[in-house]
C-alpha cells in the first residue's frame, strides 16, 4: 500500500497526478512507479481512458478519500465520450477501466477507427501554467488541453502551446510530469482569423460544459432521431427525413469556414462518404464527440439547448388533434390520434392532414402559428357517414339549407351539393357506410345484452368480426359503447425455491462428480459451466435464491491461480509421460500460460526437486513418474 498519493488538483489528467507521485517520491524507474501504484510492471501510461482503476484505489493510503468514481469523473476523458456511445459500450468502457482489461476501451469508444487523433504534444496553456505554479508551487497536465479539436483554453481564451512531451506509444510506460522545463513560454502568433478563433473558442467552451455535466450515454438513435427532427424543422429535410446534402453541406461550411474545419481535423465534408452525413444517416457506429459538437452547435446555437430540449417535427403541435366535424358528438374534442405530413409544392411549407375515426378528415397548412389555428380547416377531404347522416337529419328539420349549413359549420353551397337530387346525390358507397355502421352498431349492442357479465376482451374474441369492423371504422362509439375494464387482482403461481434448492444441489452434486473426474486439458471450474453441465443455465441469475446449491458450487469452483496450479501440474504429467525435457518453454506452452505464471505456480506450489531441475542450467529429463504436491 501507498504511504503517499498526490491530491489530483482541479481538472487534472490522471496521468498528470501519477507523473507528480513519480517526482514527488523521487522514482526513476518507470517500472517501479507501475509496481508501486498498480503492483505490476506492465501497465501502460495511458492519457485519456486509463485502466486499473480498482486496483490503483486498493493500494491508495487508508485515510486517503479517493474513488474509482471519481477519478474516472473527474480526472479522465470518461465524460467526453460517453454520451455519444451506446448505453451498453459506455458501461462496458467503465467496467474495462476499472478492471485491469483495458485493452479494449479505445476499441470500444470508437477512438481507433476515428480520423480525429491525439495531439502529437501534451499541451499547456501559458496562463494556466503561471497561474498554476504561484496557486500550487507546480503546475499540471490539464485535461480539457489534451482533448483534440480544443485549441483555446476555455478559461483564458488563448491558444495553447505545445509542450516538449511526445504523446506516441513510444514513451508507453513513462509518466512525464508538467515541469517548467518540459513547458516553454514560447511568443506564439495567434495563427487564426478573428472568426475561427471564436468558433475555437466557442467548441472549448462547449467541451468544458459537456465534461462538467458528466451526462449519460443517449445511444445513438437519440443523435440520429434529434438531428433528423432539426433537420426538418430548418428546411434542410423532408418531412420524411430525406436530407438535402446539397444545400446543408454549402449552408453548413459557410457557417464554420475551412480554416475552423481544418484546425479540429473535420475539413472533408464534400465526399460521400464523410463524417458530416455519416453523422446525419441511420446510425451504424459513434462518432467523434467533437464532430457531434460542433454539428450540434450549427443546428441549435447552444450545447446546453440541444440537451436540455426534447425535439420533434411538429408543425401542427403535439396529438391528439381536435375532430373538427360539427355533426359529430365529439366536435372540437382531441380525439384525431392519426395525422400525415406533407410539404406544399409551391410554398414548401407543411401541409397537415387529419383522420377521425368517424370518417371525418380535413386538411390545412401549416405551420399552426397561433393556439387557435388548431381549429381552422383548409379543405375538407371526407365528410363520413355520421357528417351526411346528420345532413340528412337536419333537412328534415330545418326549414332552410343556410340554416343547415350553419349547424354543420360549412358553406350553403355545400348542403345543396350533397342535398340536390338532380346534382351530386349522396353516393351509393355513403349509403352502404350508413348502413354498416347502423348494422355493426346494433350487433353489438345484442353482443353486450346477451352476455352481460363478459369484458370488452372476451366480446372481442368471441365476435372478432363485428368488433374489428367497429374498431377500424367507429372507435369512439366503440370504446364508449364497451364494457369497462375491471381491475383484476392475479396472484401470480410463487416458486418454491427452499424445494428447488433441495433439488439442484443433488443435480450439482451428481455432476460435479463428472466435472472433478474430467481427464484431458484441464478447463477451468466456473459456476457458469457446472449450471451448463447440469442443465440449468438459467439459474446463474438467481443462485442467491438457492443458497444451499449456492455454496456448495462455491465449494468446488476454481479461482485463476488455483486452475493455473491444476494446468501446470497437468503439464508436467504430460512432459513426464512422453519423457520429454522438463524446460520452462514446454511448460508455458503446453499450459498455455505465461512463463512468469508458470514460474509463481511452480515456486509456490511444485516438489523442490522440480523446482530446481527446472531452473537448472543443464538438460533434465524425467526417468521416472514423479509424484507432485
């Protein structure tokens, strides 16, 4: 355990806190700082996305207040690129950075498959290191300087500098402290116009509020679905998500400028292929979170907007629409829950058509700029039946078509149309919709009399056909014409896990045997492969439920260095029996593990004539058996 560990300071790379704890304990080897912080020699000094994490908190001084969560929130670039990632690859990076896998972790981001790459140079802000050397008597390797497409420090709004430290895997294991040395103040001329430094200064602003947010993984249909919505909202898409890649591409580098665009390493967004519409396609895989940035930053101005708001096209507002049918029981009332979207020709603008289940369907254009315009028709499409129904009602009531035409809300031009039997009658196809609503209605009304103690389910399968006709075509009298649903109080069927644990330990039991009799490469006891092998799978999730099968699975399972020990004692066997040289190399690849394991197994575990044959500097051969410990 540590007697010492450096408090990291604000914004401080993790890598920056171990290069400090190497100075500051006067360590030169960079193999003895590895052991001393993570009680091995082959750790790589990682800048971005290290691993170890758990290991390097349990050797941390008692008193010491840190966590894996923390240093992973605070002193990584963790909050960087986990919100555009999957939900599942973002834990399975956490994880890896705990754990002591961390090969995969930048595999996983999508790092190694991007075109934007580290800077060649870790990087400083000269303000930053003045500030930082009176404040703390040092100064630090912050992490927002390490992050590519940041060329400003968002506290100062200067360039930074590049520092004499080579960010390439050439120096994989040395941690190299932020000393004045090793950070020149340099005159440095801004290189930049005055446009592209602020759009620099506004991305670095941007990455600093995202990594201060810590925010979740969104997934990447929350970016595709978002973008497409804003898309549309601009002019740049159809209403059906088509994107016109001509006129975002000019409107989008007109906007940034190639010079913006080739300081963040993002100039190529005129190939087909490019990042730009591969961010704004069907997700297939992330993207750089810088990309994502300053994507975001064209089409909503504000980070902080984008992922503070919910997005949609919605031109006409949210449903359900009102039914706009004066003759129906339900006029006025936001019951249309279907609507389609179309875009006008000549004007471009949304054209909004609306379908009610009474067969009523009306249109306008939009967008609804006003809470009233909810209400306005453009063009009616379909009257429906229950519309020429009432027509029909109110001719022979009314003593005039404008005062029918009145209480239908429609033109009087309209009433004679639909009433002159020398125009346009009432079509046949509208009488057959009277009559099958009249017909369908009634049948259900002798449904719901007859069998009075049924719910609105078992009706609906025992006369599917009256119900799906109604369901299509007359939902609201449907549903209000229906049985109301009762509150059902199941008891679901318990499972007795006190007899289920009886029985699948004597299945363990019985084929543990089997598994502890196994001849051949031994395979590692898991609790996974004896579930296999006695044909419970299954059960591995909850084990904690049968607590007697529970621990004796405990029992007979194998930690890593017990199945190393089984693996190379298995190994000498074979060596002895085919009387072949006993040499480390055999050993390491017929146990298939590596000569430093097989060296810790043997020291700890094998006979000592062994032990000493296998270190010797002459052949051995095994003449006979040899029994092992």
């Amino acid at each position: 355990m540590l007697s010492f560990f450096p408090t990291p300071y604000p914004d401080e790379l993790m890598y920056s806190v171990f290069a400090r704890y190497r100075v500051h304990s006067f360590i030169m080897s960079p193999k003895h700082t590895m052991n001393s912080l993570f009680m091995k020699k082959t750790v790589s000094a990682v800048l971005d996305l290290p691993a170890n994490i758990d290991i390097l908190c349990s050797n941390l001084p008692p008193l010491a207040a840190f966590t894996s969560a923390n240093f992973i929130k605070n002193n990584t670039l963790y909050p960087l690129y986990a919100p555009f990632v999957t939900k599942k690859q973002a834990e399975l990076v956490y994880k890896a950075m705990l754990s002591e896998n961390g090969g995969s972790i930048h595999t996983r981001m999508g790092i190694m498959a991007s075109s934007i790459k580290l800077p060649n140079f870790l990087r400083f802000c000269p303000i930053c290191r003045i500030e930082d050397i009176q404040k703390y008597g040092e100064t630090y390797w912050h992490r927002l300087h390490q992050i590519p497409g940041v060329l400003v420090c968002p506290h100062h709004k200067v360039i930074l500098q590049d520092s004499l430290i080579l960010t390439s895997k050439s120096n994989k294991q040395t941690f190299h402290a932020a000393t004045e040395d090793v950070c020149p103040l340099t005159p440095r001329a801004v290189g930049f116009s005055n446009n592209t430094l602020e759009k620099l200064i506004t991305i670095a602003d941007d990455v600093k509020w995202l990594i201060d947010s810590n925010l979740s993984a969104r997934g990447l249909d929350f970016y595709y679905e978002a973008y497409r919505d804003i898309l549309i909202n601009k002019g740049l898409a159809s209403p059906k998500g088509k994107v016109f890649q001509e006129e975002l591409t000019k409107d989008f580098l007109a906007f940034y400028g190639t010079e913006f665009l080739e300081a963040i390493q993002s100039q190529d967004v005129l190939s087909s292929d490019c990042w730009l519409k591969r961010l704004i396609r069907k997700p297939r895989c992330s993207n750089h979170p810088i990309r994502n940035l300053i994507l975001i930053r064209y089409l909503t101005g504000s980070v902080i907007h984008f992922f503070s708001s919910k997005f949609g096209y919605t031109p006409f507002g949210d449903g359900p629409w009102p039914c706009l049918n004066a003759a129906a029981t339900h006029y006025r009332k936001n019951v249309v829950n279907k609507l389609t979207i179309t875009f006008c020709r000549h004007t471009k603008r949304p054209v909004g058509t609306f379908y009610c289940s009474c067969g009523f369907i009306y249109s306008r254009r939009g967008p609804d700029e006003w809470p009233e315009s909810r209400y306005c028709i453009g063009r009616i499409k379909e009257f429906g039946p229950i519309w020429l129904s009432k027509l029909q009602e109110l001719n022979q009531t009314k003593d005039s078509f404008r005062q029918i035409a009145r209480c239908l809300k429609v033109d009087v031009g309209t009433v004679i149309k639909y009433l002159n039997s020398k125009s346009e009658k009432i079509s046949e196809n509208d009488e057959k919709a009277l009559s099958d609503h009249r017909k369908f209605r009634n049948e259900w009304n002798v449904v719901i009399s007859n069998n009075p103690l049924l719910s609105k389910t078992q009706l609906r399968n025992l006369f599917p056909g009256t119900y799906q006709w109604l369901y299509r075509h007359d939902k609201i009298w449907l549903d209000t014409n229906s049985p109301i649903k009762k509150q059902m109080n199941s008891k679901k069927n318990r499972v007795d896990w006190l007899k289920r644990d009886i029985e699948f330990l004597n299945i363990v039991q019985h084929i543990s045997k089997d598994i502890l009799g196994e001849e051949g490469k031994p395979i590692r006891r898991t609790v996974g492969r004896i579930l296999v092998k006695a044909g419970i799978p299954w059960l591995q999730s909850n084990l904690v439920k049968t607590p007697q099968t529970k621990a004796y699975i405990e029992r007979i399972i194998e930690t890593s260095e017990q199945f190393h020990t089984r693996k190379i004692i298995w190994a000498i066997r074979e060596l002895a029996k085919s009387g072949e040289e006993l040499k480390e190399w055999r050993i390491s690849k017929l146990a298939n593990l590596r000569k430093d394991i097989v060296l810790e197994v043997i020291k700890k575990n094998m006979d000592l004539c062994i032990y000493q044959a296998f270190l010797s500097e002459y052949d051995y051969t095994l003449k006979k058996p040899v029994i092992l410990k």
